[in-house]
C-alpha cells in the first residue's frame, strides 16, 4: 500500500491535480484490470533512468578519501553493477503535475488521436493505492537536475530514481515507485529472475480518476466510444473533450 517515505517529496499541495495521458488501450487495461500499471524502470524511454550522474563519477574520490584505495575501488565496482540490475526490481508510474492540460503531454504520450488524459490528485493516487496494493508503494516529486555538473545524492536505491536530467523538466513528473529487492537466504542476489516487463497493482479506479478528458483532435465517435467503454465498467466519472479542442473566438 501507500506509504510515505523521507526522500520523496509530496506537492505542497496535497489536492494538486496531475494527469496521465494514456491511448485507449491502456485506459481499457486499466478499467478492465482496475490496476495501475508499473513500468521495469530499465523499459522506461530514457536510457537514464535510475543511473547516477557524471559528476558523481567525478567527484566520488573526493567525497569517499578517506577510505583505503581498495575499498574504494571494490565499492565502486558493486555499486555500478547494483545500479545496473537494480532497475529490473524497480517499478514506475508516471504522472503530469499540472492545474491544466499540457498540449505537449497530448503530443507526446500519444502517437494516434485516439487518446485520453485521466485527471487525478496527489492525495486521490494515494488513498486508490492505499485500498488493495499490498507492494509498499512510495509517490513524490522528480528533482531535475544537470548531469554534468551536480551531484546526485547517494547512500539509498531510491535516490536515482528520483532524479532526472535537466532536460526533461518540462515533464513537471510526479512517480509512483516500488521497489523488491530480490532477497535470497537474507542477501540481495541480482541473478534472480524479474518480471518480463512490469507490474500491475490493483487500485480504486473510481477513488483514482476525477474526471477522463479526450484527446482535442479526436473525432466525435471516439468520444462517445471512450464514454461507453467508462459507462460499461462502472466508473462513474464524467467524460470530457480536451478544452484545447475548442473553436477560438475573435
């Protein structure tokens, strides 16, 4: 279920809306399977995902000088490979933080007309997670930062995957993360299989879902299928065109 964590960051405002643009069949999976869907962290589209940043790389002999050259080396080693395998134990589910629509979260999440954006809230996530979820689920806010030339912190596996680069700041992501580290005879053994490609975890879909907004471009008969579709699952959430459809006026 839910719970807090200190190292991810809530809004400040609990009831800060956030969206997820998905396209119509992931909002089936979703109604169908009343569950979210979590992504293995090394799936996800940027490559970076849960890596440190290079100035880390440069800057661990100056933070870590005081301990002997060998350990040094040998926790360098474990730590890198760690990183690595660590992500196919770690789950994400990805949110917009936003009052409004994002016309460029329209264009980049969807690659038909044929889309929808499910309005929530911080707090209506978490209470929909803490009903059936029985995984330890953590939500906050994505830090950006430059890979370049700051350090991300380290000393606990969540921390790369709470920060991002500079350049996908526009996201303003709120994340969803679990994270099951593979335990064999009380160690971590990264030889351990994985899910081939994430995770679903059961949810409250009418808790979670404030509202269902349909992509601007999309044509009328796909609205009146997306409100059949909610109808027929028993949420009883309305059903909206995106407000970046409407007509100008002059």
């Amino acid at each position: 279920m839910y719970e807090e964590h200190p190292l991810f960051e809530k809004p400040a405002d609990e009831n800060a809306a956030i969206w997820r643009y998905l396209d119509f069949t992931k909002l089936v999976s979703l109604l169908d399977r009343q569950a979210l869907f979590f992504a293995r962290a090394d799936k996800m589209p940027d490559p970076f995902e849960g890596s440190y940043s290079k100035a880390n790389v440069r800057l661990r002999p100056d933070v870590y000088k005081d301990w002997p050259k060998e350990d040094f080396d040998k926790m360098m080693t474990s730590a890198a490979y760690a990183s690595r395998e660590i992500r196919r134990f770690t789950f994400l589910n990805c949110w917009h933080i936003s009052e409004n629509e994002s016309a460029a979260m329209w264009k980049l999440n969807l690659k038909t007309d044929e889309g929808v954006a499910i309005r929530s809230t911080f707090q209506q996530l978490a209470d929909s997670l803490k009903m059936y979820a029985e995984q330890r689920v953590y939500i906050g806010k994505i830090k950006y930062i430059n890979y370049d030339t700051e350090w991300l912190p380290e000393g606990n596996t969540f921390y790369p995957f709470l920060y991002k680069r500079e350049s996908f700041k526009h996201e303003c992501e709120l994340r969803a993360v679990i994270q099951t580290l593979p335990i064999v005879d009380g160690a971590i053994d990264y030889r351990q299989p994985s899910p081939a490609l994430g995770a679903y975890v059961p949810v409250d879909v009418n808790l979670l879902v404030e509202r269902v907004y349909v992509s601007p471009t999309a044509p009328a008969w796909f609205r009146e299928l997306v409100g059949s579709v909610v109808t027929r699952y028993g949420l009883d959430k309305e059903v909206v065109r995106s407000e970046l459809g409407d007509d100008p006026v002059y």
